[in-house]
C-alpha cells in the first residue's frame, strides 16, 4: 500500500480476507468497495466492476505460460516449441478474458474451449 501512498489510511480500513471468486461477487453485490483481482477474471464484466490502471506497476502483469519439468524438456526439446506457439495469440488480455467467461460463466468445458482456440488459432 506503500507504492500508493495510502498505508496510513489502510490501518482505518475493515480489510476482510476472502477467495479470488468471491471477490468478484461481493463487490458486485455492493457489500465490498475494493478488492483485488486477476484483470483477466470475466466476472469483472459480468458484475460490472472497474478495474483502475496500475500506474505505480505495483502488480506484475499476468501472462499465462506453458509450465515443464526440466527434466522433461531436456529430454524432449522438441515441445518446447508446439508449447509455445499458443502464447503469441494469448498476448491480448481480452483474449484471455474471453476464453476464461466460456468456462467460469458459459460453463463449457476446459478441455473443449481449449480444442477450440487452438482450432481456429489454426494451431491444431
């Protein structure tokens, strides 16, 4: 809270602690002022919320990313880059919200909103 220069405001606050989903109904709800949130989370839109600028880059930026064992790329090098080729179309936040809203409130399936964007990123 330093980096805002509001820490000496924050000892005044009722700061409750409770889960990243929650967050975002709460506040939408109205029984919460602030809360802090994945920019990429589609509850943002679905409640209505404002996200404000970091301009103090405070929080670092949220990019997804493949994840290997290093074991495992060592062995097998060649995925590193087909792991890879998905990350320059998921480069657009609002892609990523996109693809999040069809799981978290369409409720489609991991697996099949995966499928798809690889599909029609022409990746697979």
């Amino acid at each position: 809270m330093d980096a805002y220069g509001f820490a000496d405001a924050a000892e005044k606050l009722n700061i409750q602690k409770i889960g990243a989903d929650l967050t975002y109904q709460t506040m939408g709800e109205g029984e919460a002022d602030v809360g802090m949130v994945f920019t990429t989370n589609p509850n943002i839109q679905k409640y209505d919320l404002q996200v404000l600028p970091d301009d103090q880059n405070f929080f670092p930026p949220y990019n997804p990313a493949p994840l290997v064992n290093g074991d495992v790329l060592d062995e097998n090098p060649a995925i590193e880059e087909p792991l890879n080729e998905p990350m320059s179309a998921l480069d657009e936040e609002q892609t990523v919200i996109d693809l999040n809203a069809q799981i978290t409130i369409e409720g489609k399936e991991v697996q099949t909103v995966a499928q798809d964007f690889l599909k029609n990123e022409g990746i697979i």
